[in-house]
C-alpha cells in the first residue's frame, strides 16, 4: 500500500480560503517517557497545577431546561453541582455539603425545589445559599444560614457548553479558548442536540487519549476505512498548533486516499450514501472520484435551504472536509455545519492508569425535522427522544462508530507505557502536536516547556 501511495501525487490542498495556516513554533526534544502516563506523582502534580487551573467543560445547556433542573459531573476526585436557579441563571457548585462535608447530591440529574443533604438535612437553595438548617439557635458561631452557602465555581456557558474552572483566578474563557471560538462562531453548535453520549472507564492514562487525537498518524491502520472517504495522507493535511496551547488538524473529506487509487467500487460504496442524500448519483461518478468533494460542496451549498440548513457562512472546505480540533489539555471535536464529534478523557480520581473517557454526539436535525438518519453515527435519531447516558467498563461498552478503534489501542499503549523497555517517544513532524501537548503540560507542572534533551 505505501509503496503505492508514494508515488501517486497528493491531489488536493484546498485550505487556502481558511483562517491560514498558523507559524510552527519552536518545539524541543526532549524524550516523552512513559512515567507522565503511570506515575502517581505526576498524576498528583497534574491535579493541583494543571487539572485545578483549566477551563473544562460539565455538560450541556441543554441539559438544564427549567429552573431547578440540575446534573452532576464527576471530575477527578471532584464533584462539580450544576443548576439552573429560579432567576434561570446557571451556576456550578463543588457538591460539597458546608457542614461536614457530605457529598451533598447523589444522583446524575434531575429536577429539585432545594438541595438537601442527607446526612443532617441541611437545605440549599438552587443559588447554593444556605436556607435551613436544625437547630439554628445551637450555633455558638451563630446561624450559617446565608453564611455556609455552597462553594460556587466560575462558570460560562459557550455556545452551549457549560464550561468551569476550578481556579478563582482563572483568565477568561474567550482568552482560554481563542482563536477557536472566532473559528466556530457561525457553527449553530448551541442548536445541535446530543444524540450520543458514552462515558467509559478506561485502563489507560488520559493522555493516551489526547495525544492519539492529536496526530492521524495511526489512521491508515487503526482506521482501514477512512482512506476511502478522505485524503488522510499528511502532505494533503494541514496542522496548526496555537499559542493559546490549542491545535487542529484539516483534512480533506469526501475524497478517496492516493492509497486507494484503483478500487474505485469500494470508495463508491462508501461516500455512497452520503452522497445520495445531497441528491447525488455514486454511478456518476465513476472515473472521477476526485470530483465528489467539490461537487458535493456545490450541492450542499445549492440544497442547503430545501434541505432545512443554512450553510450560506460556511467555506466550501468547512462543507466536506475534516475540521479536527484539540483544546488543552484534554477535549477533541470534529466539527460540521450540521453536527459534532466530541470527545474527551478526563484524569481517573485515584489511578494514573485509568481515564474516563466521554464520546458525545451531537446532531443539527434539519429545520422541520424530527427524524433523522445521522450518517455519522449511522443510526436513526429523533429530536424528541432524550438520548442516554450509557456508562461502563471499556471492554462492556461500545463506545460508538470509529473510536471504538481508538479505544482498542489504548489498553495496549498503556501496558506498553508501563514497561521498562519503553526508553521514549520517535515521533514523525506530523506528529508534533503531541510534543506541543506534552510542553504545554510541562508550562503548567514545571513553569517551562521541558526544552531540549
Ligand atoms: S454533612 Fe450535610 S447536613 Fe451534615
Ligand atoms: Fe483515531
């Protein structure tokens, strides 16, 4: 295979109309070794320079429809409390109880009046104030009503993510996450709804899972069918790592790989049925598969309005092609005008070798639809049923279309990492957004990148 796709030139690298193409920066040499990943120290060092210090997303708007609806994320060893209070403002809390310390709400979500704890019953307002307690004349100290109030964490809601940080002092979010929030301001994220939401545990270290979505590297071999539908190829693709310690990588879609020249029925059968729905004919095609990508764009852009989109903002690339974003330290998203791969690996509460991870989907369904057949997740989806939340051990639980390869990888990797003939990394260029991770992490932990060997 890579014999042949070497000598078959790249035929597309269209990102010129994007936001251009970011300067490299400087990047060292140090090795990368495997005790980041095993190593409960640095575990330790990451909770308390870097996990406590970056924004991170609790859940969706969308979760809290109503005054009094609340939900619950479990984040390393915390567990963040999030409401949406009478005045219909959404606040997080440490679900901590401010009387001795009981985790103060049990269960994933609901609907409630007031928090109530269950150890001395102890009431908290949907805004953390503290209404009633028992007893309140037996305070020495005086009554803690309206004074042991819930501890709030700074919270912003973006675009439909609710986003904390566990730092008092933290910069804003649009600081954090520039330049990617200019980049996705025309993406109608905030009207897209989980269709897909899957959070296991997982034995490995949460950096196994950012580093494997910042290089596609592994795709060729990880993923054997994605060389049909895209040019996976790294000369086609662009990689941009920013100052702000984000990245991502552009690579183009609906276009076979130079590796597949030749099996023109197999690269067929798979755009196929995404094509169809833009009201195009696979057969047409035949002897000029390098045009469906532009085509496509052009019919995306001509059906859009009878379709129930509106893609009037979007670039013709944003239409077709793989926009792959990492932020620091720990989420990943594919984004399209009419859907979202999300993907995160949080730090495990006490093991450096484990991580949950989280794979969401979320879905645009077109106006006037409530059914919808999403060829990314390749299924069937209804606006009106509330997806589920389906939680467990890796090995029990599909975690959902492609990344479940991903996933495999990952048990391995970490048994690998833990080995004494594991001496560090020898990583290609195209794989620098892995260096850039890991120095960005040592800027939090250390004060400095690590540098050069
Ligand atoms: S610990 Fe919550 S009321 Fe006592
Ligand atoms: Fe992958």
């Amino acid at each position: 295979m890579s014999n042949q796709s070497e000598t078959k030139p790249i035929a597309h690298k269209l990102f010129s109309e994007d936001w251009g193409k970011e300067p490299e920066p400087k990047l060292g040499t140090k090795p990368i070794l495997g005790d980041r990943y095993t190593s409960k120290k640095f575990m330790e060092l990451e909770w308390d320079k870097l996990w406590t210090k970056v924004w991170q997303v609790a859940g969706l708007e969308q979760q809290l429809e109503k005054p009094g609806d609340f939900f619950t994320f479990d984040f390393g060893r915390e567990s963040i409390l999030c409401a949406k209070g009478e005045d219909s403002e959404i606040r997080c809390f440490y679900n901590v109880c401010q009387h001795r310390g009981n985790q103060l709400v049990q269960i994933e979500e609901g609907n409630l009046e007031s928090f109530d704890c269950a150890y001395h019953a102890w009431k908290f307002g949907l805004d953390g104030e503290l209404k009633w307690v028992p007893d309140e004349e037996d305070f020495l100290q005086g009554s803690p009503c309206g004074k042991r109030n819930l501890l709030q964490i700074k919270a912003e809601v973006w675009k439909g993510f609710i986003f904390f940080n566990l730092d008092p002092d933290c910069k804003p979010l649009k600081e954090y996450l520039s330049p990617i929030m200019e980049h996705l301001e025309d993406y109608p994220i905030s009207d897209m709804i989980r269709t897909h939401w899957v959070s296991v545990e997982g034995d490995w270290n949460w950096k196994c899972v950012q580093d494997n979505f910042n290089e596609s590297y592994h795709t060729p071999y990880v993923h054997p069918g994605l060389k049909y539908v895209a040019e996976e190829k790294y000369q086609a693709c662009q990689f941009d790592m920013y100052e702000s310690m984000h990245s991502r990588m552009l690579m183009p879609g609906f276009i076979p790989s130079v590796s597949v020249y030749g099996e023109e029925e197999k690269v067929l059968e798979m755009i196929g049925p995404h094509i169809e729905y833009w009201e195009m004919d696979p057969q047409d095609y035949k002897g000029k598969l390098l045009d469906i990508r532009v085509d496509l764009q052009k019919q995306k852009r001509k059906l859009d309005k009878e379709k129930g989109y509106d893609f009037s903002k979007f670039k013709d690339t944003q239409l077709t092609d793989h926009y792959h974003y990492t932020i620091f330290p720990n989420m990943s998203f594919s984004v399209k005008p009419d859907g979202m791969q999300w993907l995160r690996g949080s730090p495990h509460p006490t093991d450096p070798n484990k991580c949950i991870f989280d794979y969401w989907y979320l879905t645009l369904f077109p106006k006037g639809v409530d059914k919808y057949f999403s060829p990314a997740l390749g299924l069937e989806t209804d606006i009106k049923t509330k997806v589920p939340h389906i939680t467990g051990h890796h090995s029990e639980v599909d975690v959902g279309p492609g990344i479940s390869e991903d996933v495999a990888i990952w048990t391995s990797q970490q048994k690998g990492l833990s080995s004494r003939g594991y001496v560090g990394d020898y990583m290609p260029s195209q794989e620098n957004r892995i260096r850039y991770f890991h120095e960005n992490i040592d800027k939090y932990l250390f004060g400095t990148s690590g540098g050069d060997a």
